[in-house]
C-alpha cells in the first residue's frame, strides 16, 4: 500500500486531489491543509508520499520541503500554481522529487507519484 498525503489549503483542489487518488489501487490517501497538521499525520502514519502545495498558510511549502528532505527520506512531489522556471528550479533544489503545475491532469499526477 502506498501512503501519500496531499498538503493543500484550498478545499476544492484538497477534495479533488484527495478523490482521484483515492481511487487508485494501492493508495491509501491522507489530507492536511497546513505545515502543522502535515506534522501530525506524518506523527501518526507512515507516509511514503507528500504531495505539497507551496501557497500555504504558516509555514509554506518551500520551508516545508527543505525541512522534510533534511529529515526524511519521503518523495515530494510540489503541486503549486507558481510555475516561472526560476519556482521550478527552486523547487527542484529544495528537496522535491517532481514540480507539477496547477492545473494538472491527475494522471500525469499518478504517474509522477508511481514513479
């Protein structure tokens, strides 16, 4: 089983996001909606996946990112609106593992999280 926790504020995307990958074979899906409730679910489960948003209130996601692959060894996967190449190679050097701009098809999504 394949544990992923989707980190995103905006309920509309954090439901979508949530329901297509809830139905892949395989995922067990989690939701957070900021850095401190992240902190929480990554307390209480075993997560192998975080896809994070970067827009985030508190903390963003670049921060969270740094902090995460500093400490753990979980994919990132960024799935943000901010798309100029310099967000991407920021992005990219901060941690995570794929940059995907929004709006994107959940399958590219599934498929960057498979891999």
């Amino acid at each position: 089983m394949k544990k992923v926790l989707v980190v995103e504020d905006n309920e509309d995307l954090l439901d979508e996001v949530f329901f297509h990958l809830g139905r892949q074979p395989g995922y067990s899906v989690f939701a957070a909606r900021d850095g401190s409730e992240l902190d929480a679910c990554l307390a209480a489960q075993t997560i192998d996946v975080v896809v994070l948003d970067l827009g985030l209130p508190g903390e963003d996601g670049i921060d969270i990112a740094r902090r995460l692959r500093r400490d753990t060894a979980l994919g990132i996967v960024m799935l943000t609106a901010r798309g100029s190449m310099d967000d991407r190679i920021d992005g990219l050097q901060t941690g995570a593992d794929a940059y995907l701009v929004k709006p994107v098809d959940m399958r590219e999504l599934v498929a960057v999280i498979d891999s």
